[in-house]
C-alpha cells in the first residue's frame, strides 16, 4: 500500500462538499472517529487513527536524544591513537584546501590528540570512552554508527539536515513525517512531543520540531517538565469543564463549517488542536506526576540526584525529561524528542564535556535499561546524535589564547542506535587514522532516516507529499537502509 498523500488544490478545495467532508481522514472526523472516539465530555475526538505500514514494522515508538551542538566523536565514541601521537602537527595543505571550517585558521592549524582514555565494554568489547561509565553496561544493545557524514558545518543547517533531512527551514521533521504516515495511538496525547534542556538554546526553535509543508496536526508539541506542561493548558478560574465542553463544541462546529466551504486541512488540524488540548487537561498533569514512580527508578535516572555545580538545575532536568520519555511513550506517544545543548566546544573541551555527560550518561543509561526491563526496548528506537562531529583540529581562533577546543565538523562523526529492531552490539563504519574523514561503510543522514523509517515499516521512496506540484519525502532524492543496523536483515 502506497502512503503517498496529497493536498487539494484550489480549485477542488472550492467544490468540497458536505458528504465527501465526512469520508475524507483529512478532518479526523470520519465514520471510525464518529463511532468511537465520542469522550465521556461530548466532544468528538479528531485524533488520526494510525494508518497502514508499507510492511510489518520493528518499531513503535521512537525516543529521539538530540545532543545540539556537536558531541565531540574522538573523545567520546571513536579512539584515535594515531591522533594522539601527532599531537601539534600540521596537516597537509592538499586536504584543507577544499574544507570549510566555522572559525579554524587553516595557516596555523594544528592537530589535537584527546586526553580521554578508551575500554573495551560488554560481550561485543565496544570501545567507549571513560567519560561514559553507565552508557557502557549497555554497549550490548547499542549500535554504534561511526561513519556518519553530511555536508552541512554550521548549526541551523545542520541541525535541520539531522531533523528534517533538509538544510532549509520549513521542511517536516522526522517526527512529523512519522506522524502524517503512520497516525497517532494516543487519544489523550499528542503523537510527536518535544522536551528540552537547553543551555544557549536551539538555533532552529520550532523549526526543530515542525511539520514544514504537512498540516500542522503533525508537529511536535512543546512540553515542559514542571507545572502546566502546555502554557495556557489549565480553564481560567470561573470556566468549569461542562462550560468549556459546550465552548468547544460550539466552536468547532463553527470551524467545521468552514471546513466544508474551503477544504483546508489547516481549518481541520485546528479542530483536532482544541479537542486533544481538552483531553489534554486532565492526561498531561497525570503524566508528569512522578509520586507513582518508585524511589529506585528515580534514583536510577538521577531525578533525585543533586550537583554542587548545577546551579542551571539541568541534572534535575535532564533525568527528568528521560524518565518522562519512557512515560509518553507507555502512553501511546509515538514520537519524543529530547534536546540537551549545548555541546559545541569550541573551547573549554575537556570541561565541557564531562559536565554534558554528567549532566546525561546516567538517564541515558537508566532509560536504556528501564526500558528493557518494562518489555518496551524491542518495540522502542532509541537515537542519540547531534547534528556533525568535532574536528581533530583544536581550534585557533584569532582571539584564542590556549586552543583547548574543537571546531565543526561534518565529515566524519558519530551516533548511536538501540532498540526497535536495531541489531546491538556492533559498530558500524570507520573513520580513518585521524578521524578526519570516513574509511568505511560511510553512513549519510539520508541513509539514516531511511533506515529509521524502515524500522516503521516505512519505505523511504513510497512516503511522500505533494506540495507545490511535486512529491517530498524526508530523504529527498537520495538515501538507502543501512542494511547492518536491522537485525535480521539480509
């Protein structure tokens, strides 16, 4: 079955009748929603029913840790003794000749080695760095991809490249490309949320989490972790629920009419965004209730942990958000996203990086496992990544002193997978002595979503959407399934 969708044009959104208004899915009003999805409250729900998958999926649910910024790979995840013995040299002008860099002076440019120290963990013997001490006692369930390469070096490009497989703003991102395929499971949710710890912020905003040119009932909703998770989500005082009942059923009738002159599928994402924002009122303050979780599940994300140098309160927070994914996604959320910035050390590495991985190796960690335990890893993908890695340069800017950083670098770099039917336990790809570009089994952020969509049951070339007469779909032109990270795919 082909998922390709399109929109009216304008000429056919004019004839739209009454009666093919109630078969389209368009409005999340048809005969499944009008038979079942009555609340106890009279309001219809619109939530999209889940579709049908191109074949049988592997996964359900994803759980997307997105670490803004740029995780430095040689000091994480790739070792590089070759690296550490030339220390302060140069590299040959021939190679840096054609490289973009963000802020590296070409001229006086030299290698840095890293101070990290690399074992080997768990029956696969994966290398990690000791920066990662509660990561490793998962490596067996992990695939460690360290072939990643893309073309974007600066962070709004690149960060919408790994979101939405598109350098350019106004793209669908990957949770709302799943979203518009395969539909929602929740009635009381949304099926694409969003948690953020972030530091400097997000160079994207809600880019980062939009449904681009797809109706706007597939974007990510913004949760916070504490108090109202929607701003606005709570009735002002004096509006009991029954009035807001009949208020809202007063206005989407209204809205509904609409829809039956213009057809636009933004007057029904609308209609859906009021009903599901009233379910939501009374699931979403359930939701981040923790008193149900039992202390030993709090102790192990660090939800309860404390940090004299945690002044920004993002230890707390971080735990917070992980334990808060497993929670949505027990719930039916289909697709979470979780940001952390910032990464990006251009000075300062070494201290940086032990206060990022601090701050989310323990949750990381205790989410892998917490999942596994609960029977959810098999039927949930967990990535982690950023949006490019770090050069084996340090980096000489101008006005730096002491070069104790590194700068983008989008050539070579590294992500993980585990979970959902991905095979764990191995890595996949190599970079070359230095880290400087990939050797082997090259992995590109199209081969990635690809095989992400893959997991779904999603062919990458059949999920499109016309949109100004042509056919978009997330890979744009390109991309294959990285045939290594599915397990039992030949």
């Amino acid at each position: 079955m082909s998922l390709t969708k399109t929109i009216y044009d304008p000429d056919e959104l004019a004839a739209l009748n009454r009666r093919r208004f109630f078969a389209t899915g368009a409005s999340g009003l048809g005969t499944l929603a009008l038979a079942s999805l009555l609340n106890e409250d009279g309001v219809c729900s619109a939530a999209v029913p889940p579709q049908i998958a191109h074949f049988a999926p592997r996964a359900k649910r994803c759980i997307y840790l997105f670490m803004e910024g740029g995780p430095s790979q040689m000091d994480l995840f790739d070792p590089k003794p070759k690296l550490n013995e030339l220390d302060g040299q140069s590299m040959p002008e021939s190679i840096l000749r054609e490289i973009k860099f963000a802020f590296i002076q070409k001229d006086s440019a030299r290698l840095m080695g890293s101070p990290r120290t690399f074992r080997r963990y768990g029956e696969c013997g994966m290398h990690l760095s000791d920066l990662l001490p509660h990561l490793s006692s998962c490596v067996d369930d992990i695939a460690l991809v360290r072939s990643m390469h893309g073309e974007q070096f600066n962070h709004l490009p690149g960060q919408l490249m790994m979101l939405s497989g598109s350098a350019l703003q106004g793209w669908p991102t990957l949770g709302s490309w799943l979203n518009y395929g395969l539909g929602s499971e929740s009635n009381n949710l949304p099926s694409y949320v969003v948690l953020a710890t972030l530091g400097r912020g997000l160079p994207g905003g809600a880019s980062s989490w939009s449904s681009g040119f797809l109706p706007s009932q597939y974007a990510g909703t913004l949760f916070r972790n504490q108090g109202s998770p929607v701003l606005n989500l709570a009735n002002p005082p004096g509006i009991s629920r029954p009035v807001q009942a009949r208020s809202l059923q007063a206005i989407n009738d209204l809205n509904r009419l609409r829809l039956n002159v213009v057809g636009n599928p933004e007057v029904a994402s609308r209609i859906q965004a009021y009903e599901l924002a009233f379910r939501m009122q009374q699931t979403a303050p359930e939701l981040l209730d923790l008193s149900g979780e039992s202390m030993m599940t709090l102790d192990e994300y660090g939800v309860t942990r404390e940090e004299a140098s945690d002044k920004s309160g993002f230890f707390g927070s971080y735990a917070r958000n992980c334990l808060l994914a497993r929670r949505m996604i027990e719930r039916g959320v289909r697709f979470v996203t979780l940001f952390l910035s910032t990464w990006d050390h251009h000075s300062n590495l070494d201290n940086g990086l032990k206060r990022n991985t601090q701050i989310s190796d323990q949750p990381v960690a205790a989410l892998l496992k917490d999942l596994k335990r609960r029977g959810l890893l098999d039927e949930t993908l967990v990535v982690w990544g950023g949006e490019f890695g770090r050069t084996p340069l340090g980096e000489n800017r101008a006005n730096y002193k002491k070069i104790t950083g590194r700068d983008h670098h989008p050539y070579s770099f590294s992500m993980w997978l585990a979970g959902g039917g991905v095979k764990g336990g191995q890595v996949i790809g190599e970079t070359d002595e230095i880290g400087w570009s990939v050797a082997k089994d090259p992995v590109h952020v199209h081969d990635m979503h690809a095989t992400i969509l893959h997991l779904f049951g999603l062919d990458h070339k059949r999920l499109t959407y016309r949109f100004q007469g042509r056919d978009f779909r997330l890979t744009d032109v390109s991309g294959n399934v990285v045939k290594q990270l599915v397990e039992n795919l030949s």
